[in-house]
C-alpha cells in the first residue's frame, strides 16, 4: 500500500504529499470554485534531449493526445465530460491540464493514470503526427519574417542543451522521429517519480488524496527523477550574428543578457528591470530609442522563463536608415543614466506593485495558477507560491534594485543578433 510510505505536510490552503512510487502531489482547496483543475508536470522538455536527436520532447506531447490502453480516444472521453484540456513543452518540463466539473474528478485522474503508464504509441500516429509537427516548423521557425530567432540566438547564448527551441533544430530532426525514438524516450521519463500533480478544487482534500492513492497505486515503476541539468558558467556564451534577409523591410536587433534560475530573487530583479526598460511611453528604452533620438520604431524586452539558463532580451526595430551602432550608443547612454542618478522612489513604487499586481492577477486563472504550482515546486520547492512571491517582492528595496542595474546593464556582456534587409 502506499499509504505506508506517504509524507504529508500542509502549508495554509495548500498540502503536499509524496507517495512511495515517486509522485508528488500539491492540492490546493478552494471551496468557491465550479470545476476542478488538473495539471500534470513531467520534469522533462528539450533540455533533456539529445544533440543528435532533437524535437522528441514537443513530438511527445502530440503523441500523448492520441489515446492509451483504456481510452483510445482521448478527446472524445474528455468532451463527454465537459472537460477544456491543453498542454505545453518548455526547456525543462511538459505540462498537461484539464479543468472540468468536480464529479468527473476520479475519470480524468484515471485517463492521466493510463496514459502516463500505457500511451499507445502507434506507427501511424507517429507519422501523422510527424507531418503536423514538421508543417508547424515551417509556420513557426522558417515562414514568417524573423521565424528563425530563436534557433539563432539560443546558439550564441549557450553550449549546453538549451541551444535549441523546443519544437527541434531543424526539420531532418523531427523527420528522424520514429516510433522506436519515442518509445524510449517515454519510458525513461514519463513515470510517477519524474511527475508532479497539482490540483485546484472545492472537493475536500482527503478524498482527492486517497483517489490519487487508489489510482496510481497499480503503478509501481522504479523510482526515476529526470537528471538534474548541470549547469556551470562555461555554458553560457556570448556572440554575435547578423543575417540578411528578403523579406523583412527595416533592420531589427535583439540583445540577450544571461540571467539567473527561475523564481530565484535575482530573477524577479531581472523581471523587474525589463518592466523599468520598456514597459509604457515613460520607461526607459521606449524614451531613449523612439521619443528622443528617433532611432526605433518599436522596442520591447522581456524574460524567458526556464528552469535553469535564462535571458532577458531586449528588441527593437529601426528606422529605415539608421544606424545599429546608434542605437547601442544611445542603449549605452541611458544605461550610464540610470546607474549615475538611480531610481525616484515612486518610479520604484510603481515598478514594484506593478509586479505584486501581475502576479496576482495572472493567478486569477486557475489553469495558470495550477502549472505555477508545479512549476515553483520544480524550481525552488515552493509550495505556497502566493506567499513565496509576497515575500519576495517584500525584501526588494529600492537600493536593491540599483544595485541590481549596476552590476547588470553592460552591453558588453550580451550576445547580439541583427537582422538585415536584402
């Protein structure tokens, strides 16, 4: 029985249990709610990919949409029961959820239960699946005008595993995906013990525990977590590229800065220093590149938002004519500003509940509170992540944050790609 080797521990609203094949689960209780969420993490995404053979993680997560043992047809199942399901891979995980009326609870838990340990993986979905994904290539990383970022400026920034999108480098990768491939790779990582369950309910908590019990009990698979990354300053790179491109009209830059874990302290600086950058007419960026020197046409920046190896990245499109190395004069200028005279202190206040207020809003939605849930866990054992960020953000003064601009905003330490028209 697992109820032999089960830890329990209750943090306010929230409990966290871990049973004996591995699983964790994370419950969070909400008495006013009208359906349930669940949201299933695996601790696996294009990091944990091979160099050689990438895309399996992204083609996983189609594959894992067209039925297992006990419900071959997984969407059907899940419309009879009224039932909104989606899912996503990143660098470090894969999340499922479905949200749907607290009485179905048990059956859906039963579909995750199947096809975490009995997916059918069959030669002629793998085939099927491999055209949609390859045309989802084309649409996303080869078509549109500046498609190809990502693939681009990953590989300037890191020599480690997270050089490559999640969808795979090229369309020869995911052309190379067989069934065999993905047999493997869901062996090695879709398991109990490499998973985290979140659930956001009005059901009572006891009764949602023993049904996990009760339906994950039949899967006693070897205790297996997904290898930690490791991650060393070495891995981390910067470089230069430019591209010249027909079907583009005015030039274009991104400027990516190494930043630290996700939901670390000095993250959420860093998120904070992006919202002070280019966040509205009167920030920084927007004032220094568009309003004065009519340098830009656009600027934004913004967070990636990985377990491990992230960036900010600053990008902007130019006015046709004007000059790249302008532009980072002028990037420059403001920066040495900024360190020289410091923040006001209502430019702080607003910053900071700026961040207070995203966070609260964004949780709102219970479908992105339930993958946070799993995803602060991931990161930094976080259970209680209302409180975790309160507290956060509660530490943050306004000498913190310039001391945070001071040591980061150097130019010299981001990798550059440009983009040029024909």
């Amino acid at each position: 029985m697992l109820a032999n080797a089960v830890k329990t521990a209750s943090i306010n609203f929230m409990r966290h249990i871990r049973f004996a094949n591995g699983l964790e689960l994370i419950v969070h209780t909400d008495v006013r709610l009208k359906n349930t969420v669940l949201n299933i993490l695996y601790k696996v995404g294009s990091a944990q990919e091979d160099k050689s053979q990438t895309g399996l993680a992204h083609f996983l997560e189609h594959i894992m949409f067209e039925g297992s043992k006990a419900f071959p047809n997984f969407d059907e199942e899940l419309q009879t029961m009224m039932a909104e399901n989606n899912a996503f891979t990143g660098q470090d995980y894969t999340c499922y959820y479905e949200v749907f009326p607290h009485r179905y609870f048990k059956r859906v838990l039963q579909i995750e239960m199947d096809r975490m340990c009995h997916l059918s993986i069959k030669t002629k979905s793998v085939q099927l699946q491999s055209s949609v994904i390859q045309e989802e290539f084309k649409e996303t990383s080869i078509h549109p005008p500046l498609a190809d970022v990502w693939h681009h400026l990953q590989k300037l920034c890191f020599k480690n595993t997270y050089q490559w999108p999640v969808i795979g480098k090229n369309l020869a990768h995911i052309a190379s995906i067989d069934k065999a491939s993905l047999k493997r790779f869901y062996k090695n990582f879709y398991q109990p013990s490499n998973a985290i369950l979140t659930i956001i309910t009005a059901l009572d908590d006891e009764t949602i525990i023993a049904d996990v019990e009760q339906v994950f009990r039949t899967n006693q698979q070897s205790l297996y977590t997904a290898p930690e990354i490791e991650m060393t300053r070495n891995d981390r790179a910067t470089g230069y590229k430019r591209l010249i491109r027909s079907n583009i009209a005015t030039p274009h830059f991104y400027l990516a800065f190494h930043i630290e874990d996700f939901a670390s302290r000095a993250y959420f600086l860093s998120d904070m220093l992006s919202d002070l950058l280019t966040n509205g007419e009167s920030s920084l960026l927007y004032k220094a590149l568009i309003l004065d020197s009519k340098l830009c046409t656009d600027v934004t920046s913004y967070t990636t938002d990985n377990i491990h190896c992230n960036l900010l990245i600053i990008e902007g499109k130019l006015f046709s004519g004007a000059d790249f190395e302008d532009v980072y004069l002028a990037i420059k200028k403001a920066f040495k500003h900024l360190i020289e005279n410091g923040l006001t202190k209502s430019r702080f206040e607003t910053l900071h509940n700026k961040a207070l207020s995203y966070w609260s809003f964004y949780h709102y939605n219970t479908a992105h509170l339930a993958q946070n849930m799993a995803i602060f866990y991931q990161a930094r054992s976080v259970m209680d992540i209302h409180k975790y960020i309160a507290e956060i953000y509660h530490s943050i003064g306004k000498k913190d944050l310039e001391n945070h601009i001071a040591n980061f905003l150097r130019l010299d330490k981001t990798s550059r790609l440009e983009y040029m028209p024909k």
